[in-house]
C-alpha cells in the first residue's frame, strides 16, 4: 500500500506563494486519485483540491480556486501543490491522501480516502 510524506510548509506572508509536496512510496502513483486537505485549529478537516489519475480532472474548494493548483508527477511519484496569493485564512495543517486504486476518480468525501500522510503545517501571518 502507498505511504505518504508531506513536506514544503512553513511560515510564509500573506501575498506570497508556497508549494508543498507529498512523496509517495510503496504503491503505483500513478493509479491512485489524490486529494490535498487541510485543518485549521478547531475545524474538521477540509478538502482543498483533488485530482483524478488523470491529470485533466481537477477539483477546487471555491476558496482557493483561482489561487491554489494542484500537480502530479507519476514519473517521480509527487504530488503538489502550488499556493498563491495566500491568505490568513489559509493556515492549517495540510494533508495529502489517496484513494484506493480500485478508483479512478477523486472525490470530495474525505471518507473516501483511503491513504494520508502526517501532514505538514503552513502558516500565513498577516
């Protein structure tokens, strides 16, 4: 089965952009559906982009459309995220997952992920 390692957070400003990235390992990539996840401190955790095996079926939480994109390297097994423009309101702890690979698709239900990573904490100061 896949494990998953986050790493790239860190303490940034707002307006600044950041990447973080998810290594993934013991498992084939690039047949799984990935989602990026966040929690902010007293909130459940929240879905903030995903992607399907294929690279052409994305998803955005409208927060974060527009600024956040969401990229996959199957050749090296990388999962990432591009941050833009971020906000306060963009601090959290944030989670790579993957689906079963019995599925091709993403989904927008964080139960149906199968596989997560420890996380790793971005902070915007304002």
């Amino acid at each position: 089965q896949v494990q998953l390692v986050e790493s790239g957070g860190r303490l940034v400003q707002a307006g600044d952009s950041l990447s973080v990235s998810c290594a993934a390992s013991g498992g084939t990539f690039s047949l799984h559906a990935m989602g990026w996840f966040r929690q902010a401190p007293g909130k459940e955790r929240e879905l903030v982009a995903a992607m399907a095996r294929s690279t052409t079926s994305t998803y955005y939480a409208d927060s974060v459309k527009g600024r956040f994109t969401i990229s996959r390297d199957n050749a090296n097994n990388t999962l990432y995220l591009q941050m833009n423009s971020l906000k306060p309101e963009d601090t959290a702890v944030y989670y790579c997952a993957a689906r079963s690979p019995y599925y091709r698709e993403y989904s927008v239900n964080i139960n149906s992920y199968a596989y997560w990573g420890q996380g790793t904490q971005v902070t915007v100061s304002s």
